[in-house]
C-alpha cells in the first residue's frame, strides 16, 4: 500500500457532488461562452471604437491566445496556490477583466483587457475538468462528464445568439458586463462548496518550465498575427508576415525540443506516444478549428453582406446549439451500444458533408437553408 499514488486515496467531498459540479460547471461555461459571445457584435465594436472590422477580430483572437497561452501552466499552479484558491482567483480575475472590456473606450484597451481576461480564464476549464473527476466516484464520473461536455460544446455556439440579443437591446458593452453577476454567483458557490482533497496538500508543485512558456508563447503568438493580417498584407510578399511565418516555425522547433527534453515540461508531449489518445487530440484540433472557424465566420458573412442585425445571426447561428445538445445525448445512450470509433466516423463525416455544404453559399440563401 506505500506505493499506491497519493492521487487514488479515497476521498468524498462533504457537499453533495452536484453543488460542487454547478459551481465550476458555471465559471466554466461562462469562459467558453466569451469565446464567442462577441462574434456578433464585431460590427458594433467596430463603428463605436472607430476601427475597421478587420482590426476588431482582434477583439477574438487575443482572448484565444492568451487562453492558449496561460492553460498549459493551471496544473502547476494548481499545485503551488491550492486548487481551490487558483479557480477563485480565475474567476475573479475573469470578472474584473469582463467589466475592464465593457468600459473601453479604444480599441487598445479593449485588447488588453481581453487578454486580461483569456489569462483568467485559461485555467478554468482543466481546472473544472480535475474537480469534476475527483468529485464523482468511478461509477458517475461517465454521467459527470457528459453534463459538462455539454455545456462546453453549448456554451460558444449560444454565444452568438446571447450576444445578438444583448447588442441589440442594449449595447455591445452588455456582452461583457453580463460576465459580472455570474462571476460573483461562481466565486460565492465556490467558497461556500469547493474543498482540495487532502492528498494535494503533500504534493509537490515542482519546477514551472517557463523557457516552455516562453516558447509557446512566441509561435503561437506569432503564428494568430499572421493569420490575422496575413489577407491585409498580401501574405508572403509583405516583409513582415515572411518575419512572422520564420519566428513562429524558430518557436515550434524550440518549443518541441524544450518540452521532449526537460524533465518538468509544461505540456507533456510524451503522452502522445499512446496512439489512441493522439488520434483523439488530432480530432479534437479538427473539429475545434471548423466549429470555431465557422462560428467566427458565419455572423460575419449573415451581417455584412446578408443585412442581418446581431440578434437575427445569433438566431440563425442557434440551432447548432440545439444540435449539440441533442448529439451529446444520443452519443451517451449509443456509445454502450456502437463500437466508439464507428461513431465518431458518422460524427466526422456529418460535420465534413455539412461544411461543404456551407461553402456554397451565395448571397440569395435564405435563413432556413443556412439553419
């Protein structure tokens, strides 16, 4: 028994585990729904700052690196500040830089606020995920796990709609300060019903990798840029994009050798050796860039050239929350049922048949084709 890990000690929470779950299930959702809430409301952000719409996506992908960024390292955190204390801290965090976004008053400030606010949002899901897995026992942990991939696979795809409703109704400040409420709600519920199990208080925090960090940091920010105004530039012929494409491929090749190397690395890239969890981050980056892609995308194309206000593309964007939800049921009452990897062969031949259908649209589709 002295070489069972500290990890599988037995151990309940003292509430019950769905308080628990609520409580980092709502920090969560918020998170992901910030991914993109503010799709819609581009536009808006762009006429009231005095910018064209090319520079408000920045207003989206600052928020996704600095998330990107600030993930890898919530484990050590996790260890170094108590897991507790760190998801409090995320949230409040995320709050305060929800409202920092609503009072911007140029386009700077709104950047840095949303990289504020993907810092602190960055940890929440991971974080969510390991609570969620320590709190259920063995048996409920399937049921768990579905509740709250659920509500991350919901959360961007209502986005659009909720951020519609708000920036027509109100203005798109509202987009951000709805965050405050519901960051209060999630910081009280986690301090009333959130306890660390005891074995994390003998674990070891360990060195943090920040030349990992550092690295990670320098292609994936450098790779966001060029993507982003790579179309404005002309792509390689500007000398600027050919400097970024260079530091971004110096930086993967760094970052590659760092973490295969270093005994502590901030992303562990040895597990990739285990072909089933390889193949699974392969169709997760997949389906995470077309949903995303699409969903950046769509509103655009719905207001710019199709007229749409804010709320009529949110609407016309919801029934793919409806879908999901639905597709999340079936998928946990089929999976004890279908060999898993048959269905996630419909499930990527589904999604695949219906882009190439959506990259067919011209300018005299009208709502129903698209929903």
């Amino acid at each position: 028994m002295a070489d069972q890990p500290q990890t599988e000690q037995p151990w309940k929470p003292s509430v019950n585990p769905w308080l628990i779950a609520a409580s980092v299930m709502l920090a969560t959702f918020m998170e992901v729904l910030d991914t993109s809430v503010a799709n819609v409301s581009l536009n808006y952000i762009a006429g009231s700052l005095a910018v064209s719409n090319d520079e408000a996506t920045w207003v989206l992908t600052s928020y996704l690196v600095s998330n990107a960024v600030v993930l890898p390292a919530s484990g050590w955190l996790s260890r170094t500040f108590g897991r507790k204390r760190f998801l409090i801290t995320c949230i409040v965090i995320f709050t305060v830089a929800s409202v920092l976004c609503g009072v911007a008053n140029s386009l700077g400030a709104l950047v840095l606020a949303r990289i504020l606010q993907g810092a602190g949002g960055g940890a929440l899901q991971p974080v969510a995920q390991a609570v969620m897995l320590e709190t259920f026992p063995r048996e409920k942990r399937g049921v768990a796990m579905s509740v709250y991939a659920m509500g991350v696979v919901v959360a961007p795809i209502l986005g659009p709609t909720l951020g519609g409703w708000l920036t027509d109704n109100y203005s798109w400040r509202w987009v951000f300060y709805i965050n405050l409420p519901i960051g209060i709600l999630a910081v009280l519920m986690c301090i009333r019903f959130l306890e660390d199990p005891p074995y994390l208080k003998n674990v070891k925090a360990g060195r943090i990798d920040f030349w990992g960090i550092g690295f990670l940091a320098l292609w994936i920010g450098c790779l966001q840029v060029m993507l982003d105004k790579g179309q404005d530039d002309d792509w390689f012929s500007s000398h600027f994009i050919r400097w970024l494409a260079v530091f971004a491929v110096i930086g993967f090749i760094l970052f590659l050798a760092r973490e295969l190397q270093t005994p502590d690395p901030i992303v562990n890239l040895r597990v990739l050796k285990d072909r089933n969890l390889a193949i699974g981050v392969i169709l997760n980056l997949s389906v995470g860039a077309v949903l995303y892609a699409t969903t950046a995308v769509i509103p655009q194309y719905l207001q710019l050239l199709l007229g749409y206000t804010s709320y009529e593309a949110g609407l016309v964007m919801s029934p793919r929350g409806i879908g999901a939800v639905i597709g999340s049921i079936v998928a946990g009452r089929m999976l004890s049922k279908l060999d898993g990897r048959l269905w996630m062969a419909q499930g990527a031949g589904v999604l695949g048949l219906t882009m190439f259908l959506l990259g067919g649209v011209d300018l005299a589709i009208s709502p129903a084709n698209i929903i």
